[in-house]
C-alpha cells in the first residue's frame, strides 16, 4: 500500500487520471481531480453515513474504483496491496449531498422584477465542489442548457453533479410580469404535448408555478405519472390540501408557500399567503390538520431557508463565499445588507424564518416526509455550493440533530429520487459520493465549510480549488 499526504495530492494534481471508471474524462474535469478513482482507502475518519444512525469514529472506508467496498473500525479493514491511504484522523465523512430545489440560474431583483441569468459555466461545478453529487433543479429558465450540461457531465466533459432535470416552471399567465422568461402556457394549448415535449427530450421531474387551475394541476399529475415522473410545485392559487387531494408528490418551501389559510380565498386564484401564515399559530388545528393530511397522502415537502435567511446578524452571502460574486454584485449586496440592517432592519422576516423552523420540526416530528434544497433566486444573496453548505447549519439552528440534518440532506432525496439502492447513504455496495471534510463535524456543524474532497462516483475533486477557479465569475457566467 501506499501512504500518502492529502496535503501534497491536493497541490499536485494528478494528471495520469484520464480514464475514469467507464469513461474519459476530458481535461477540464481532470483539471479539478485530486484523487482518481482507484483503491482507496480513507482511514480513521469520523463517519456520518446518513442513514440517521449513530455517529461512528475512527472508521475505515475502501473503496474501489466507483464503489464502497467496505466500512469498518480502524484496522478492520483489509488493506490492498495497491491502495493508496489517506490518513483521515480529525476528518470526518458524509455521503454526497442530495439537494432537491436547485437552478442553474442565478437570479436578483431588478426594480420590481427578476434579473435571471443562466449560470453554465460556474453553478454546476460549484454545487459538486459544495459537497452535492446529485440535484434537482426544481423548475428551469433555459431546461434545454440544463439537460446539455447534464449530458456533459454524464458524459466526462463537465465537472458537476447528477442532474434531475426538470421541466420549465409550468405557469399560465399572471407572473410574468416578476419574471418575463417565464415559459407561460397560453389558453387552450395542450399541457399534455407540452409535458411530453419535455420528457422525450429527457426531463425526468415537473415543477408547477403559482398560477394554474385544478383542472390544469390534475392533468398535469395524470401525464407526468403516467410517465413514471413525480411533480412538484410551488403553489399559490391552488392550496396544499387541495393539491395532495389531486396526487401531488412533493411541495416546495415547506408551509411557506401554502394559501391554504387565507380566509375566504377565492378556488384557482393566487393571492398573497404571507399575512395568514404569519398570523398562524403553531399549534393552530388547522395547522396540524394539514400536517397530518400531507402525510397521509405521502406528500414530501422540500425546506429551502436558505433563499429567505434574514439579513440581521448574518453573513451578506449565505454561507460566506463573498469572493464569487462578480464584483459589482457584490458591492450591490454589501449595500442593500448594511442599508437592510441599519435602517428597515428585518424582525419581521427573522419571526417568519423561526416560525418556518417549527412547523419544519412538527412535521418531522409528525413522521413528515422532507427534502432540502437552496433555492438560487429571490435577492440574490443564495449561490451555488456555498449554500448547500449553509443549508446544514440552518437544520442544526432550527433543532436536528447532525445525523437527522445529513440524512435530511442526502438519503431523505435519494429516497424520492428513488435513487437510494445505489446513493443516499456511505454504505459498502454502494456508489462513492462522499465528502471528505477537514474537521470533526459532530462536534462543530461549520466544519460542513471546510470540504476537502468530493468524490462522484469514486472520483475525488478539489473542492477548494473549484471554488478558487470561478472567483468573481458568478451572477455573469
Ligand atoms: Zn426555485
């Protein structure tokens, strides 16, 4: 066997490393491999595995080529003769992020609507070197480019995660005034045609918007289940209850985009939701009605705080990473943080944010399916990667527990993707998407910053150097 110095793999970067497990990788992906995929063995970490259980330290980890071999104590595990050995003594490992309400776009306001700009070049490596093997993109802008660089990282060519691709936001008219790309659908043409469009051309989840009728949600769920494929959404004129009584998977932003308590809400109308929530109490009946009816009806609600993070006493860019704006964005966040925070300050949205928390925790408590994800749009502040990394912490702010908070952001998504045989947790058999963090994580939920390595597919990548290579890129490329 031979031992080895991360610190010394990490700065020269191995360039023999141009045929990965079952294919070629092209120079832009090496370019960011410190570790190919090979017999490895990760040795003495602190294991986080997913699975929700027990913590386990100084655990060894082989893995060979794309797969898991085996875990087990230290020195449990038999050491190949050719495997390389990285010493993990106060490192600790998780399995790759499954994050579920991810974009390729980047998007901030602009004087009452939304500025959308597509981030090919940099969101998709960006998400990996922040821990996330798979994602889903919860809606698309540009869902064509979205199942290009899909197909350039299944294929070798992109550095990036699994992509669950979903359709362009399905919305009738009503919101395009906040985001004129959207791909609105015009009175009588057919939904039908339009899903299928996108299925044929590879889609393999929908996302629904705030404006549509029943009857178009109804039909909606009819094609898309026919097709084995699950929907989402973020609703407004449709309400919870009344979306998991047509068969509804999954909702977006837990409660927070539920009309379902606004008095005398008009059917197949988008009002404004926000006051009713903020008014309902915790334990209110209906509340936990509702709860109990998402359940049985097994509908997964996706948490996303990372996208509504207040701005008191917080970072200007949620989960640091400041360096990747592009700098005249980042000059206009530093503004509207220190002019939010000295003057309008913002009480009302920190109440609205530990309200959310609770429900978050009463619906797990209630035995409620959720996922996690960002959400890379609303004030701009929610970037790729850096956020992913932020949305742990929040979990641990709002009452989980580490395990419960990394089985939430990785095994809870792979059970939805219906993935979990072979991802979701670190377990012997199954793919290597693991994270290799420089800190004992158990014991301080900010060490989730300080990822050393990504490994996709038994493929490890330098997560700091990714990041350092699209500095001042991002809200442009
Ligand atoms: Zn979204």
């Amino acid at each position: 066997m031979h031992r080895i110095n991360l610190n010394l793999l990490l700065t020269l970067s191995i360039a023999v490393c141009q045929i990965s497990y079952g294919q070629t990788l092209s120079k832009q992906v090496t370019d960011y491999v410190a570790i190919p995929d090979t017999t490895l063995v990760l040795k003495n970490v602190t294991l986080i595995d997913g699975s929700g259980g027990e913590i386990k330290y100084n655990q060894d980890i082989l893995i060979l080529n794309d797969r898991i071999a085996a875990i087990g104590e230290s020195d449990e595990v038999e050491v190949l003769e050719n495997a390389l050995v990285v010493d993990g003594t106060g490192k600790t490992v998780i399995p790759g992020l499954i994050m579920m309400h991810e974009h390729l776009f980047h998007a901030k306001p602009f004087f009452g609507s939304y500025k959308i700009v597509q981030m090919a070049h940099t969101f998709p490596q960006m998400y990996l070197a922040g821990g996330v093997t798979t994602m889903r993109t919860a809606g698309g802008i540009e869902a064509n480019s979205d199942l290009n660089i899909k197909n350039l990282i299944e294929t070798g060519r992109r550095v990036g995660p699994y992509i669950d691709v979903s359709t362009p936001h399905i919305e009738r008219e009503g919101f395009e005034e906040y985001i004129p790309q959207l791909q609105s659908l015009y009175g009588e043409e057919s939904l039908e045609n339009w899903l299928n469009y996108w299925f044929d051309k590879g889609a393999t989840s929908v996302k629904v918007y705030n404006n549509l009728t029943k009857a178009d949600l109804g039909e909606v769920i009819r094609v898309a289940h026919a097709r084995g494929i699950k929907v989402t959404g973020h609703l407004c004129s449709i309400t919870y209850r009344e979306a998991a009584e047509l068969g509804i998977d999954n909702l977006e932003h837990t409660f927070e985009a539920s009309t379902d308590f606004v008095k005398d809400k008009p059917e197949n109308e988008c009002v404004y939701g926000g006051q009713s929530l903020f008014e309902l109490e915790d334990d209110d009946p209906e509340l936990l009605s509702l709860m109990e009816f998402l359940i049985e009806k097994n509908v997964t609600l996706t948490y996303t705080p990372v996208v509504v993070e207040p701005y008191t006493d917080r970072e200007v860019i949620s989960g640091g990473g400041d360096a990747a704006l592009a700098p005249y964005l980042l000059a206009q966040m530093k503004q509207a943080h220190a002019s939010a925070v000295n003057t309008v300050g913002d009480s009302i949205s920190l109440v609205s944010f530990k309200q959310e928390m609770r429900r978050v925790m009463k619906f797990h408590a209630l035995g409620g399916k959720i996922t996690v994800g960002t959400d890379p749009t609303y004030v701009g502040k929610t970037i790729a990667g850096y956020s992913n990394q932020r949305m742990i912490e929040i979990l641990i702010e709002a009452g989980f527990t580490i395990e419960e908070a990394i089985k939430l952001s990785s095994l809870n998504g792979a059970e939805y993707l219906e993935i979990d045989d072979e991802r979701g947790t670190v377990e012997a058999g199954k793919k290597a998407d693991l994270v290799l963090i420089d800190g004992d994580l158990s014991k301080d939920v900010s060490a989730i910053r300080k990822m050393e390595i990504v490994f996709k597919n038994g493929v490890g990548f330098d997560s700091a150097r990714i990041f350092k290579s699209v500095e001042g890129q991002v809200g442009a490329y």
